[in-house]
C-alpha cells in the first residue's frame, strides 16, 4: 500500500515499551499504521536521520488554551493541551467555544469546582466563553473564596460540578489555594464525586507555607487522607511551586504515600518561578514574607515588570485588577544551590509529569491576548513556562546534566501524564505512546538542539530543536516552520456514563 506519510531512518522510541530503534514510521488517516524498515512508499516523506521521533506531549495543565497558546506550545513539543487545575464551566459550552476556534492542538478541560462554589455562594454565572483565569479573582465578594459551605451551598456546588462531569469533564479541578474557606466536610463530598465518576481531581494544595500550623506539609497530608477516605484520585498540581522550601519531605511523604496504593500522583515544571492573579489571596496574608520565606519584591507584574515594594502595594494592585497576572520568583535557582535542589528533587520524582502550568499571553493593558499574528506580537507576554517547560526539561535534564535517561524523560511528558487521565479520558489511551493502531501525535525533534528560547526578560520566544510536529497525522510544525493554518486539534472528554 501507499502510505500518506513516512518517517525515515529516525530514532523511533516508544516510552511506555522502551522500544527504541532506527527505523522508519508510517502514518495513514491520521494513525500510525506501520514500524519498521522497508515499509514501501508513501505519498510524502520526512527525513529523520539523527532526529528523535517521539509521542507528542501531553500537558495536563496549561492555562493558555488560544490560537497563540497552541502555536507556542507545539515548539515545545507539545499534542494536547488540557486546562485541569482550574478547569471550566458550563464544560458543555466552552467546548462549543472551542470548536468555534482553530485549535491546533488537541484540548479538554476539567469542571471547574471554585467556579461552582462561587455560583452556589450567589451573584455570579460562570460563563464557558470567558477564559477561566478571567474568572479567577474577585475584591468585590469574596464570599465564595474564604466563606465555608453551609449544607445547602454544598449541595448546589456539588450539583453544579456533577452537571460539569456529566458534559464530559477530564476530572475536577480543586484549586484549594484560591478557596481557603473550604472545609474537609465539602472537599470529602467532592472527592466522593470524583471517585464516583471515576476521574481524577487536580488540585493546588490549600496552603503555601513553610511554617506550621497551614504549612505546604499540613496540605499534603491532608491531600493523602483525601485520597484514603474518598478512593479519589488525587492529582497533585506544580509539586514544586506550592511547596515551597519544603519540597523534600513533601516528596518523601507522598512517595510514602504512593507505596501504600493510595491513587496519588504529582507533576512539576522545571522553573523556579510561579505564575498566579495578583488576587490572589495568599499574598494579602499579613504573615507572607515569614510563612512564604518571600518577599513582596519577589512577585513581579506582567503587564509592566513592576516589581511590589510590601502588602500595600499588592492589595492596590489585587483591587485594581485582581485578575492581573503576576510572576512570583520564589526559589533563586540560578544563584543558590539549595534552591537548585529543591526544584530539581520535584522536577526528577520517579513517576512525576512534567506539565507546564503555562499562563494566558496578555496584552499590555493586562487583557488576554485573542489575535492570530505570527510571530506573537512583541509586546504580549507570559511566563516563559508558557513556551519552553518541555524543551528546558529535554535540555537540562536529559542534555546538559544527564540527570534523567532520556526514555524516562520522554516518559515523563507522555505516558506519564497520559495515565493520569487515561481512565476517565478514554481518548488519551491512544496517544503518548508510539505503536501500531495508535493516533499519529508525532513529535520529531534535534536532542544537540532543543532549547526554551523565552526568558524573563524576552517572554514569547517560540523554543527550537522541534522539527516537525503532527496533530492527528496533520503537521502543524513542518521543518521548524509553522503551518499556521493548520488547526487538526480535537477535544478531549470524558464518557463517565
């Protein structure tokens, strides 16, 4: 037969087997049909000699979920791009809002707890066409965020995240952080949810702290005996910027944790710096600089690079525009070496996902960017994590520092993270893994030169070293180039019934 494409003479490796050999990659109708050599011809074909040809990622957690969110996010090697941790709702509307977009990249979302809760606690109608982290803050009522649930308001949340799952949720997304008024009786009912409908919850742990009582170790610990009480799967988000200079022992308990059966996993991404709103209630707290080990000049706005001088200053910033997006620099990296530790302890946990909790591209005025121009505009920006956290992992981990096998490394941005959903999210279980029968979510990469690209001070530069990549079989990323009217990108839902 002819095939529609062939990959010749790459090093094909499936991360799930360990198969990884030179030889060629067939793909008709968007599935790859044959691995091998001699396979015959095919009407186009791509050369791999010396190239990695890979599953494309999987990121479980990014925020960005836009045209120029997908295009940054395929230079770094990335298929399918979920918004988890927050999520969305009515599900049902914003995947009819997604369908309406050329989406390049495979998506799907969680129901969104704290949007349910907001709506329970009245004067608020979450909306599927609005992006969730324009949904995030409030100085208005903050009832919803630090008020506990009465019995009658845990029952219309729970409601509304249930009516969520019921239109195709990957899971439930509990950013606790955000929502310190929640107590154990409404989380136990929602983590009863979850394992009712079999699907995970994502979950940014209550408290950032490194001192007792509320301390990052408290929430874990509290997250594990969730995970006891309820049989629901917890999914830990960014393990190390919550956990602060905790992250050793956070990882020896939830390791502890892991080898008794208990259904807890963890994903990191491999940066020092955090990314949230400005109103975000944590950084109001009186005690932030002694519990956090932070100071308020550590937390930077996007928009302008204005660095905050105390609390004062950020609560005018919160009341301004509490959805502004900030960055918070709070392990120095690159100048301390404990600091290096810490992060690589999280970014390395056996059996840990990468996944890039990467942020919205704003315009300067702080408004979501929605355009469609390529290059990005210069004068949008994000976290850098929103552009280079899989092809900074591959360099630094796999290249530069050999701290990682590079199969393991490749495990741990697709079958790892595809697991975690896998078994409410039937789809997934035919991507992340490069096999016969399988989708054609194919990256083809240059590990001597695959590199993040964006810094601090140069945000939305696309990464490089991702020589072709294919959504579906469709390419998306030919020969380093975009195709930018390519939009193969499909949703990703659940069938919980």
């Amino acid at each position: 037969m002819t095939y529609d494409l062939l990959i010749r003479n790459g090093r094909v490796i499936d991360p799930e087997t360990a198969f990884d050999a030179i030889c060629d990659l067939a793909i008709t109708d968007g599935v790859i049909a044959r691995i091998g050599t001699d396979l015959g011809p095919a009407e186009r074909e791509i050369d791999a000699t010396g190239l990695i040809v890979c599953p494309g990622f999987i990121d479980i957690h990014a925020h960005g979920q836009s045209v120029a969110a997908d295009r940054m996010q395929a230079f770094d090697g990335v298929t399918t791009s979920l918004e988890l941790e927050v999520g969305s709702l009515p599900v049902g509307e914003w995947y009819a809002a997604q369908a309406e977009t050329p989406r390049a990249l495979n998506y799907g979302t969680a129901a969104a707890w704290a949007f349910a809760r907001r709506a329970a606690f009245g004067d608020f109608t979450p909306s599927g066409r609005v992006h969730p982290i324009d949904q995030m803050g409030s100085m208005d009522d903050t009832r919803w965020s630090v008020d506990t649930a009465d019995e009658d308001t845990t029952d219309k949340l729970v409601a509304l995240t249930r009516q969520g799952l019921e239109e195709g949720a990957i899971g439930i997304g509990i950013p606790n952080g955000y929502v310190p008024g929640a107590g154990l009786k409404e989380l136990t009912q929602v983590c009863d949810l979850a394992a009712e409908f079999q699907c995970p919850t994502f979950t940014h742990i209550a408290y950032a702290s490194n001192l007792d009582p509320k301390s990052s170790v408290e929430s874990y610990v509290r997250l594990i005996g969730l995970a006891g009480a309820t049989g629901a799967h917890m999914h830990i988000c960014h393990l190390n910027s919550t956990s602060l200079l905790d992250i050793e022992r956070v990882v020896e308990l939830v390791g502890k944790a892991q080898e008794m059966g208990l259904p807890v996993t963890t994903e990191a991404y491999p940066y020092g710096t955090g990314s949230t709103v400005v109103g975000a209630g944590f950084f109001g707290d009186p005690e932030f600089v002694a519990r956090t080990g932070s100071s308020y000049n550590a937390i930077e706005l996007v928009k302008n690079r204005h660095r905050f001088t105390d609390r004062d200053d950020i609560l005018r910033a919160a009341k301004e525009d509490p959805t502004d997006l900030v960055m918070w620099h709070f392990l120095e990296v690159d100048v301390n070496e404990r600091h290096r530790k810490l992060l690589d302890t999280s970014v390395t946990m056996a059996g840990g996902s990468i996944a890039s909790d990467a942020m919205p591209w704003i315009e300067p005025d702080g408004t979501i960017y929605t355009g469609m121009d390529w290059p990005l505009p210069p004068e949008v920006s994000a976290h850098p994590r929103s552009s280079g956290t899989f092809t900074r992992f591959l360099r630094e981990h796999v290249r530069e520092r050999e701290t990682v096998p590079l199969i393991e490394a490749l495990a741990k941005c697709t079958v790892l993270p595809a697991r975690v959903i896998e078994g409410c999210a039937q789809q997934i279980s035919r991507k992340a893994r490069l096999r016969e029968g399988f989708d054609a979510d194919v990256l083809v990469f240059d590990l001597d030169t695959v590199t993040d690209c964006a810094t601090f001070e140069h945000l939305n530069r696309p990464s490089q070293g991702v020589v072709h990549l294919l959504v579906g079989g469709e390419p998306v990323i030919a020969d380093g180039t975009l195709i930018q009217d390519a939009s193969p990108g499909k949703p990703i839902r659940c069938a919980h019934r």
